[in-house]
C-alpha cells in the first residue's frame, strides 16, 4: 500500500473514531439523569461542587393532581383585597356645597362661576385648601380631610347652633379632585381616573379606562398598592366564584394590565415550527396545545420520548418536567400539564440524526486533510 493511501487511511481511522465520540458528546439532547449547570461561584474544570444539579421531574398524574390542588386556591393576600364599598371621604382640592337652608345670607358665600370659566374648572363652592381645611361663614376654619360627608354635616352644624337655631344644613360634594388612581398596559384609555361617591372598583376603573384592549392578558393584571404589587388573574377570581368588582380601589393606587406577548412560552427542538413564541391564552396554555401551534414533533427528527418543560430558567432555582411522549396516553397528560409564562418546551432529536448532524460537520475537515495529503505527496 502506498504511502498515500496509509495516510488517508489513517485520517480516515482517527476522523471515525473523533465521529464515534463526537455522536456521545452532544451536549443538551437527551437529559435522562439530573442536568447540572455550571454555578457562577465556583470553578466548574476544578471544583466539582460547582456544578448545581436541576432534577428533572416526570410528568404523570401525581404531579397533576399536586399541581392542581396548589392551584385551586385564591393566595390570602389577593383575598384581603376584597371588601365592602367604602366612604368616599373628602381632601384637598375637593369642592363642597354647603346650604344652610332659609339663610340666603350664607348662599352669597358659595360664589358663582366665572364667565370665561371652563367646563375643567371647579365647580362653585367651598375649596378645600392644602391643609385641608375649609372656611364656612360663623363656623370658621374646618379641618375636613379624611371625613366623609356625614361626618362634614354634624360638626357644621353644631358650630351654626351656636348662631342659628337647629339650623337644618346639607353639604354635598360638588367636585372630586382630591384622589386618582391610574391605569395603564393593555387598555383602550389608559391614564388617571378620579373618585367620586360611586365606589371604584377595579372593574369600574378598567371600564372607565375604555376596557381590556385586543391585547390584554386578562390572567395578569397588577395591583399596586403602597410599594406593594399583588397580581391578578381576573378570569381565574370568576372561575373560583370571586367577583373582581368586590375589590375597592384606594386613592393613589396603580392598575397595570399586562400584554400577552409578554408571557409567552417558548417551543424548541425538533418540532414543525421551531423558535416559536405563543402568547398565553389569557394565562391559559397547556403543553399539547403548545405543541399543536407549534406545529407538533417533526416525524423525520424527532424523538418524542425527549418532551420537556424548563420552568424558572432565569432563577436560581430552574425546573426540568419530562414526558415521554410516544404513547398517545401520554398527550392526556400533555393536555392537562399547565404551562406558565417564560416556560421553554424543547423536544429532543433522535440518535439518527445526531449522527448524521456530527458527520455533516466533519466531513469537511476529513476532506481537507484528504486534500492536504495528497497536495503534501
């Protein structure tokens, strides 16, 4: 055998044994045992203990049922949110009527609009100034702010007594100015919304906001209230028998309603439509119905016995579920399997073609030693 051909020969030997281990070393196709990572604090190549192990759950009926008990219930915190209508109870910049009924003298107080005035302006009263009081004829400065209405009308009136016999007084408040709440996302209006006597609820302020955009994600709707948030999933509360309009907002108060797209879940691997983003269904989406918009496995590919779900990949703590898909069974659990938002669905590829993937990627190093060995000749 010539010298060429020994040389060829022996790329060939050393080219299919680097192709045997390369088919082993594929990284991140079959992940039967716990996957690990490398953890940012210590030295993956010299400290073993570096490496933080992720185990990877199985999908079957005890993890449904545990995942669904966990769900059936409403968190305490958004259950402290709902309560009865409250008073609306006064502040600075609010305007009050107060008559003083069979006293014309004390309606000259009350002022009238100006000519040139416009529809924004207050209405003709008694303005509740920074400090929130109010000043009243014969009843002098009032301190009004945090009271409601009622309250406002028995202390006038025991000032006026003092002047007037049994004086028969009603005060009204003729503008709201003093709170707001805002909201904002995937609305038709989004912006501030005043108080008034009606009660806001959070479906009064998402009406008044012109209601849920095309857009919106109805399952995730923040609430925040001072500096803390609390989240929402309004068809989630109906399901559950939970009324969202029984929750009272407070002034000062901030509505934020989320975008689908910005919960989607992620498919990738061997399926028809890779790389595909799907909005949540109003947080609904199950992982058959991930695979089915994604076009399901691809049949030449992939090896659906590898289906899994990586929940949590950005914390510090990231879950791997896996179902082995190749039994038509095993899509009733798909099918109840909730996915959540960030969720990665990635499908496996078959051994097949990891080999054929490793040889197209040697194969043109092989000949360029084939080539550089007979231009050496």
């Amino acid at each position: 055998m010539s010298s060429l051909g020994i040389r060829t020969g022996s790329i060939l030997v050393f080219a299919t044994a680097a192709l045997i281990s390369g088919c082993g070393a594929v990284p991140g196709q079959r992940m039967i045992t716990p996957a690990a990572i490398q953890d940012t604090g210590g030295d993956y190549s010299t400290d073993p203990s570096a490496q933080q192990q992720i185990p990877i759950t199985d999908i079957n009926l005890a993890l449904l049922r545990k995942m669904n008990q966990s769900s059936a219930t409403i968190p305490p915190q958004t259950l402290a949110l709902f309560g009865k209508p409250p008073v609306y109870r006064v502040g600075p910049g609010d305007v009050l009527q107060i008559v003083v009924w069979d006293h014309p003298e004390l309606a000259a107080a009350l002022g009238q609009p100006a000519a040139n005035s416009k529809t924004t302006d207050a209405a003709p009263g008694f303005l509740i100034d920074e400090h929130g009081d109010v000043q009243f004829p014969y009843a002098g400065t009032v301190h009004v702010a945090g009271q409601d209405v009622a309250t406002i009308q028995k202390e006038l009136y025991k000032r006026l007594s003092k002047v007037y016999q049994k004086p028969e007084v009603t005060v009204r408040v003729a503008s709201f100015r003093a709170s707001q709440v805002y909201v904002d996302g995937e609305v038709r209006l989004p912006g501030a919304q005043s108080f008034n006597d009606v009660p806001m609820s959070l479906t009064n302020a998402i009406g008044l906001s012109g209601g849920f955009n095309g857009t919106a994600d109805r399952s995730r709707v923040d609430l925040v209230r001072n500096g803390v948030t609390y989240q929402l999933n309004v068809d989630d509360l109906i399901k559950h028998g939970h009324n969202p309009g029984d929750i009272y907002l407070q002034p000062g108060d901030m509505v934020r309603v989320a975008a689908r797209e910005d919960s989607g879940v992620y498919v990738m691997g061997e399926v028809n439509k890779p790389a595909t983003v799907l909005p949540m269904r109003n947080g609904s989406l199950t992982l058959s119905q991930a695979l089915s918009d994604s076009g399901s496995f691809d049949s030449n590919t992939s090896a659906p016995r590898q289906l899994f779900v990586i929940r949590n990949s950005t914390s510090d703590s990231p879950q791997v579920y896996h179902l082995d898909a190749t039994s038509p069974v095993s899509m009733v659990l798909a099918n109840q399997f909730e996915l959540q938002p960030k969720d990665v669905v990635y499908v496996g590829q078959g051994s097949l073609v990891r080999f054929n993937r490793v040889l197209n990627l040697l194969l043109p190093a092989i000949n360029a030693a084939v080539t550089g060995a007979v231009l050496a000749k």
